[in-house]
C-alpha cells in the first residue's frame, strides 16, 4: 500500500513552557502517556513519556493574528457575540466561528464545531532521559522535564499555598499534515508560523515563549507492506520524505495585502 503525504515539520525551542492539562489536588502536570524502555551501553532503563499538548491552538491563534494583520476577516474561537448584558465579544476583523459561507480561511484549515479541519498536528512525545547516549524504538524527543514548587502570597507576603507544576525545556519538532490544503492555504499556514509566541500556560509570568527556527515543506512517499519473516506476518513501514518549496512563499504577505488594500479602496 503506497500513499503520499504532505507536511511542514517545524523546528522549535522554549526555555521553558508548561503545556499543562492534568490537575490532582494542588499540582498540575503534563499529560502522561506512559513508560518506554531506553538502551543505554547493556542496560535496559525506563522513562516516562508526556504528550505536548496545546501545539494546534498555538498555531490556531497565531493563524488568526496573521489574518487580523492582513486585514482577512476569518472566524473567532466564539460561537457567542454577545453577553445577555449586550456587551459585544466579537472582535471587529472576526464573525462567529463557522458563520462564514463560502468558509474563510481560517474555517477552511481549522473547522468549526460543523466542519472537520484538514490539518493534523503532531509531535513525537517528549522525554527527560540523563543518559547522554541511550536507544529506543519509539520515537520521542528528548528534554529536561523537571517540576517547580511555587507559592502563592498573600497581600502582606505571607504564603497561602504552595503548588507544583510541571514544565519542560528543550528543543522540539511538530509537524503539520497539510495534505489536504491548497497552496494558497500552504502559504497562509506557514505565514502564520510567524505570529507563533507561546505555548501553554503562564505566558503572563513568562512562561512558554517559544522560538521557531527552522520549518521544512515536505512531500512525504509512504509505503506499507506484509512480510513473512520466521513463519510470523509483520507489518513493515517505509517512508521517504524529500523537500519541496513552493513559489513565492517570502512574498505571500505582500501580495495579499496589497490585493486587499486595492479591493478596500475600489469598494
Ligand atoms: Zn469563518
């Protein structure tokens, strides 16, 4: 069985973010997936492995940033535009998520509540392992995972609770399968990837900057096979990623920008 993929796998840093989504009691952790083995020389360890959680409503929000910017009025995260006291919530350059008819761009990648989004975005599990050297057959990415114990005062500095969280930091790569989308919306989407400040919580004690550094457009060949191997059937997977550009990609701002500037001042 042979199948194609397209992707962009973006490469990323933060000193330390908190993609936090597991509270018990007064702490909150990372979304826990379970233990893996590690080789490491003849001896056989384990490490615990955690799910990043928040990368598509990271770049969700930064896509929605960008279209603000450009001034391309896409759907809100809202379904609400206003409060029962008529306060409005809609945010002039937004409408109400999946209102949009033909969809905007924004409804066209990310969905609505109605409409499946035609993005995926993922990443290998992330893992603190000391071992400078170690082998796995399950793909996850290493970084330091550690959790702080901090405090809450009181107005006069007196401690009222403590709480632990738990926060990782490293370099990481996710990727986006963006199989289904045009070019047009290939461009916005990496547009976008400009527009990307945080991950997770605590952004206004500093927490969860992250800094992109690299991302790669990819066409992604997969092939899958039965093999009969010692009187067992086995499933084998190969894939082969080449790297492919697009045009114009540097330019796409500009473009559309000024296409938009032109249509606003002929209307
Ligand atoms: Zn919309």
């Amino acid at each position: 069985m042979k199948t194609t993929k397209k992707q962009i796998v973006v490469r990323a840093y933060t000193p330390i973010a908190k993609p936090l989504n597991a509270s018990i009691q007064k702490n909150s952790t990372m979304l826990l997936l379970g233990e893996i083995p590690y080789v490491n020389g003849d001896k056989v360890f384990n490490t615990k492995v955690y799910y990043i959680k928040g990368l598509r409503g990271m770049l969700r929000h930064a896509a929605m940033k960008l279209a603000y910017d450009c001034g391309i009025e896409v759907c809100h995260t809202s379904e609400k535009t206003e409060l029962k006291d008529g306060t409005k919530l809609m945010p002039v350059g937004f409408h109400v998520l999946g209102s949009c008819d033909p969809p905007c761009m924004l409804q066209r990648i990310f969905g609505s509540f109605h409409k499946e989004s035609r993005i995926s975005v993922s990443a290998d599990p992330i893992t603190s392992i000391s071992h400078k050297d170690y082998e796995t057959n399950v793909a996850v990415q290493k970084v330091h995972i550690a959790s702080e114990t901090r405090i809450a005062l009181s107005f006069d500095g007196v401690p009222i609770q403590d709480f632990r969280q738990s926060y990782f930091s490293g370099y990481f790569t996710f990727s986006i399968d963006v199989t289904q989308l045009t070019d047009e919306e290939i461009k916005f989407l990496i547009e976008s990837l400009l527009y990307i400040e945080t991950l997770g919580g605590g952004k206004n004690a500093g927490y969860g900057q992250v800094k992109l550094l690299d991302f790669d457009l990819q066409n992604v060949d997969i092939e899958k096979k039965l093999e009969r191997n010692d009187g067992i059937y086995k499933f084998s997977e190969k894939t082969k990623a080449e790297s492919i550009a697009l045009d114009n990609i540097e330019d796409w701002r500009e473009t559309v920008v000024s296409l938009h500037t032109r249509r606003a001042s002929n209307a």
